[in-house]
C-alpha cells in the first residue's frame, strides 16, 4: 500500500502548498507566488535527476510539451488568481470539474458515452457544487449555483478544473514517450524558465521579491517538489485512476486549511459538498 501513503502525502502537501501560497499573497503579487510554486521548488527536484535513467525523446514528446506549456502557464496564473480572490473552501473544490470535463470531451471528440457509474459520478459533482454554497439557498433554489459564478475565484477554479482536463491527457502523452520521474523534473524546470517573462511583466517592481530569501517562499516550494516526487513515483505504483482519486482528497485538506487558518465560515455545509464531490470523482475514475 506504498501508493495510498504516497498519494495521500501528495494530496497534503497539494493543499499546504496552497494554503501556503494564499498566505504569501497577502502582501505578494499573483505572478510572483505562481512563479514561486514552479521556480522554488525545481531545485529540490534537480537533485532527483542523478538518481534516475534518462529516456530517448522523440518528437512526440517535445510536440506535447510545447502544447502543454502556454495552458499549463494560463492555469497556474489563473490558479493562483482563484485562491487570492476566493476562500480556500469555494476554490480547490471545483477541481473535481477536472474529470467530469474529461467525460465530456471524450463525448464531444470520441463519441465515448459515460456508462452508468460516470453519469451518476457527474450529478454527485454538480452536486457537491451546489451543496458549497447552500446557505445562499434561502434566496432561491437555484441561487447556490448562481453563487458559484458570483464568486470570481470559483469561476476561475472552473476555467481552471477544464484547462487541466486538456493538460492531463497531453501529459499522458508526454510520459508515455519519456518516463513520470523524468517528465515531472524536466517538465517543471522547463515551465518555470519559460515562466520567467511572464512574471516580469507581472509582477513589475515587485519581481525583486523573488531574490529575496523569504521563509515562506521556501516552503512553498518544498511542499511543491514533494507533490511531483510523490505524484510520479505514486502513479509507477498503481493505476493513475487510483491515485488521482487519493490525491484529490487535497480538496479536503484545503477545506480544513480554510477553517484553521483563514477563519472561513459555512464550514461544514463545505465539507458535506466536498465529500459529495470526492464521491463523484471515484465513481468517475475508478469505477
């Protein structure tokens, strides 16, 4: 059961990350902290690169990559723009649109129909979404959804939750042509130089935080090294299915963060969504 443990700690240190890095914006901008996650934390996972074999790349693999990095670039600026916006509690849930978005692209391009598992794992998830902003239902049965579009960073976490969606399956491709370790190293050094001009223009005067040695800065990135090295090696384990579905328990862990750390409130009708979500999710991928 070495894979549970390792996706679990992946879907921890996911959530810290996060709760860290809507700490940090309090007083950083949005391009800095996006950055931060990248470009923190590939040093920690350089130090990998000695201790594993490096695979023949074709052109395949580079065609995926270069795909993937101007999405993957959209999504963590637009990422990290939910959680300063929002609470930790009304954003990191609606990640679990990820897989719901795959059911429907696979209809859209391959004409794939959802069996009865991944049907019903849809309504769970759409669900759970109504069910995070409950309170706002005695204004209306249809205003918790409506609330979801309200909420700025929720959308954007939606924008978010289909981008990866895309990236998830051209990172699929990527892997099958190279290796997961290999990828999850290359692939995020990469990101976090190509990165770098877009967190200038961002950022402005304040790109000269990036040098300064900040603590939390550090931890940032630490937590998001591990969520790389526990992703990859959790996914040589077992089937990525399984372990997706593991490590989206991050979402519960946000929510928690959210409580103890940013005092949010609705608390438990969030949780009660969340774990509604977190069911769906499994019957989606797994079943």
């Amino acid at each position: 059961m070495l894979w549970f443990a390792l996706s679990l700690l992946c879907a921890m240190s996911l959530a810290t990350s996060d709760a860290l890095s809507k700490k940090a914006l309090k007083d950083t901008n949005e391009y800095l902290v996006a950055w931060v996650r990248l470009g923190y934390s590939v040093p920690f996972l350089l130090a990998i690169l000695p201790f594993i074999s490096i695979p023949h790349l074709d052109s395949t693999f580079w065609i995926a990559v270069l795909i993937l990095l101007p999405l993957e670039i959209t999504a963590v600026v637009l990422y990290v723009k939910a959680i300063n916006l929002s609470p930790l509690s009304l954003t990191i849930p609606f990640l679990a649109f990820t897989p719901v978005f795959l059911l429907l692209t696979s209809f859209m391009i391959l004409r794939e129909f959802p069996d009865k598992s991944g049907l019903v794992g849809i309504l769970l998830v759409a669900l759970g979404a109504y069910l995070l902003n409950l309170h706002s239902g005695k204004k209306g049965i249809i205003e918790p959804f409506k609330a979801v579009f309200k909420e700025r960073g929720s959308a954007l976490m939606i924008v978010v939750a289909l981008i990866y969606s895309i990236t998830s399956n051209l990172g699929k491709v990527a892997i099958q042509h190279s290796s997961p370790a290999f990828f999850g190293i290359l692939y995020f050094a990469v990101l976090s130089i190509v990165f770098l001009p877009v967190m200038k223009i961002g950022a402005g005067q304040n790109v000269a935080q990036v040098l300064s040695f900040r603590p939390i800065f550090l931890a940032i990135g630490i937590f998001h090294a591990l969520v790389v090295i526990t992703h990859v090696w959790a996914v040589s384990l077992v089937e990525v299915a399984y372990m997706i579905s593991v490590k989206r328990t991050s979402l519960v862990f946000s929510v928690i963060y959210g409580w103890l750390l940013f005092k949010e409130v609705n608390i438990k009708e969030r949780f009660l969504g969340v774990f509604v979500m977190l069911t769906g999710m499994v019957l989606i991928t797994v079943l």
